[in-house]
C-alpha cells in the first residue's frame, strides 16, 4: 500500500508540473482525480510520499533548466566545417556505421556525406556474408566462393563520396558457418584437415582483400584481420595461455582454434599481410576487440599482438570497440571512470608501438531525462580523445556505432542492449542532437 501510494502522488507531481495551466478539456477530470488523491493522502506514509514528490518536482525543475541553458548554449550555433576535419587536425577519421538499410535512406547517406570521412560495414564485410555454401559446392578448384553483391553496394557509396572504409572482419569465430571447414561445403560433412583449413582461410583471405582493392582502389584502407579472439572467462581459453585465445564463445566452439590450431591468429595475419603487399602496402592490418579498456583483458590482447609482430610487425594496430556504460540499464553508464581507463588504454597500446582505432564507439544512455548529461559526456569523452591523440600521434579514427537514437527499441532487442536507446549525436530521423555540437566544441 505505501508503495503504491507513493507512486500514486509521485504521478500526480508530475502531471502538475508538466501539465498545462490553460484552459483544458480534462479539467474537471483532473480535479476529480486531485480530490481522490488529496482524500488517500492521509496516513504517515505521506509525509514521506510528499516529500519524494518535491525532490523528484526538484530533480525535474533542475533538468530543465540545464536543458534550456544548453538549448541556448548551442542556438545559433554556426557550424564552420565538417567534424570529419575538425578531427584531422587531431589526427584521426571521424566515422560511423552503414548497412544496406540505412544505405537506401537518405537522411542517413546525407548525414554520412556531410560529417564522416570513414564507414565500417554492420554485417557486409563478415565472411559470414559473403560466402557462399551452394558456390563454394560448386567449386572447380575446391576452394571457397564469394558473394560480394551488398558489400560492393557498401564499397561503391564510399567511393563515389570519397569516404574511406574499415574493412571489417576477415576472421570472426562467432556466427561462423560450420560447413565452411566440412568437407564438400556439406553441413554434415567431416571436418577437413588442418593443412586444407589453412588453404582456404589463405585462399578466401587473399581474394577478399583483392577483391576490394581491384574493383575499389584505395576505398578499403585498412582491415580488421581478426575480431575478438581473446576471450573472457577461464573456460573460453587454454590454462596458461597468457594470449588467452578464445576456444569456444557462449559454449560454442570455436571452429578455427579447433579446425586450424592455437595459431590461427598469426596465420590470418600472416595470409593477411601478404595479400595486402599484393594489392596495395598502405593496407594498414588491426586486431579488433570488445573490452579493450578493462584489465586482464587488455593485457592479454598485448600478448596476443607480441605473438602476432614476433618475426615480422604484421600487425599495425588495436581496434577498440567502445562499448561504454551499463550492458542494457542504465546503472554504469555516463561513468568519469570509463573515460580515465579508456585513456589509459589508449595509452597502452600506443605503447607498444601500435595505432588505435576506436570502432565502435558507443556511449551508452538508457534515460531520456539523463539527456543533458549525456550531452556533456560525449563533450568530455571526445576532449579525453582529442587531448590523448595530440600527444601520443596514434589514434587514427574513431567510428561511433550508436550514431542514432532509437526510442522504439524494445528492451530485449539486440542493438537496445548493445547501444541503448538515447546514445546517439543524432536523433532517429537523423536530425543533430546537442551531442552533436558538443564534439564540434570538443575538437576545436
């Protein structure tokens, strides 16, 4: 009963401070709804309602006046040149994500022409979505085929508007079909041996990287080799394997650890890097991962890239995927402390004589009302960017996945989840949010 008496006067707080003073058509519904409370409101209980309504009436008076105060902070603001420049001098790309949706909105291609100078493919560029099981059946030389028809859609876009792209990824354990390492592409076909595995991880490594450089020159400038191959908990790697290289993921197996062996990580490279010195040697070869910014993990992703540049640097850099905050709530998210130990990653990479892309930058915000807050954290992440990439030289890009918010999002959804719903610079129809002139004030 208290509880559901103070949500009961919390309710009718609110509706007094938001509503309307004029003339309504629900006044008298109102005022009867205003008596039933006045009438309930008569136990000790609430005392302590009222007292929570004043703070919350406090908390919202508060928001909006900090909401009108950045309202006018940035009114009339005058834009003076693409962000993607603002970031040059900073020495990084400014980039977003696209995919076959969004490619055919217009909004979103011309929010992408305006502002970003690099894209990185959702889905498009994953060996997942570009082989093909009833080609590679087919396949006179027994080695794998390739459907490239919504990748070259993707590849085409950039390089019409002169935007670079991120090639990502040659080599993901997860969603990976099993058929690719089965004999005869069959899914119940028995496994290859780990002599022809390498053969068509080599083969596809070399003709997709080909592929984009021959009939995309120079769009594709550099590619993330392998995503995520460091895992988490003791039960996703070998005992003692100070790389901890992922053996399986969510319990299932890791098929390129198990098909190929522990050193499918060097290999990729290894076919990578020659591919590129095939193609084009400005290629520039990264590894990529989630949780890049908290220990142990960090430390085993720079075993893992000593491993890889032990004979020969094969690997130039670290892509850093930048999932900020809370995993789908809001507790954690907006934290000072994220920003510190996502310095102190950078920083650490960059010296161990690596370039750091930031990915997939996602600062997260579950809570419409933590709107100006949220603001002023993407001000205050992107100063800790631009201040580390003025004096360390390293960071190369940063691409933001959570570029748009999504409010209809159910809360179950994958992207809800994985970004939140309120993260983006801009708003769902692709219109500027206050983010947005906040990293122009960031970058300047």
């Amino acid at each position: 009963m208290k509880k559901l008496l103070t949500l009961t006067v919390i309710s009718f707080a609110v509706f007094t401070l938001f509503s309307c003073t004029g003339k309504s058509k629900n006044n008298t519904a109102a005022q009867t709804e205003t008596k039933k409370q006045e009438e309930t409101v008569m136990s000790p209980a609430a005392t302590e309602s009222n007292g929570m309504a004043a703070k919350f009436m406090k908390s919202a008076e508060k928001a909006k006046v900090e909401a009108e105060a950045q309202s006018a902070e940035i009114e009339g603001f005058e834009q003076k040149e693409p962000i993607f420049e603002s970031a040059a001098r900073h020495g990084f790309k400014f980039g977003t994500v696209i995919n076959p949706q969004n490619l055919q909105k217009k909004s979103y291609t011309d929010m992408v022409k305006a502002d970003f100078n690099s894209l990185t493919a959702g889905n498009e560029f994953k060996a997942y979505s570009l082989l093909s099981q009833s080609g590679s059946q087919k396949s006179e030389n027994g080695m794998p085929v390739m459907n490239y028809y919504n990748a070259d859609n993707i590849a085409k876009f950039a390089q019409e508007n002169g935007i670079g792209i991120r090639g990502h990824v040659l080599v993901w354990d997860a969603y990976m079909p099993s058929w690719f390492f089965r004999e005869g592409y069959k899914n119940d076909g028995a496994f290859v041996s780990s002599d022809l595995m390498k053969k068509r991880l080599q083969y596809y490594i070399e003709e997709v990287i080909a592929h984009f450089e021959t009939n995309f020159p120079g769009v594709v400038y550099c590619w993330d080799v392998v995503n995520e191959a460091v895992g988490d908990g003791a039960n996703e790697y070998k005992e003692g394997d100070e790389r901890h290289v992922r053996t399986s993921r969510g319990g299932t197996t890791n098929y390129f650890y198990d098909v190929i062996g522990p050193d499918y990580v060097e290999l990729s490279f290894k076919y990578a890097r020659q591919a590129a010195k095939k193609a084009n040697a400005n290629i520039k070869l990264f590894y990529n991962d989630y949780s890049t910014f908290y220990s142990p993990k960090r430390e085993a992703i720079g075993k893992l890239i000593e491993s890889i540049n032990k004979n020969e640097k094969l690997c130039d850099g670290v892509g850093m995927q930048g999932y900020v905050g809370g995993y789908g709530q809001q507790a954690g998210c907006m934290s000072a402390n994220d920003i510190n130990l996502f310095k102190n990653a950078i920083v650490f990479y960059s010296n161990l004589g690596l370039e750091v892309h930031v990915t997939e930058l996602a600062l997260r915000n579950y809570d419409k009302t933590k709107a100006v807050q949220h603001a002023n954290y993407y001000e205050n992440f992107f100063k800790m960017l631009a201040s580390v990439a003025d004096e360390y030289k390293t960071l190369t890009c940063v691409a933001i996945w959570g570029i748009c918010d999504n409010p209809s999002l159910p809360k179950n959804d994958y992207s809800y989840k994985m970004n939140g719903p309120y993260c983006g610079m801009y708003n769902y129809d692709c219109s500027k949010k206050p983010e947005f002139f906040k990293v122009i004030k960031a970058l300047e």
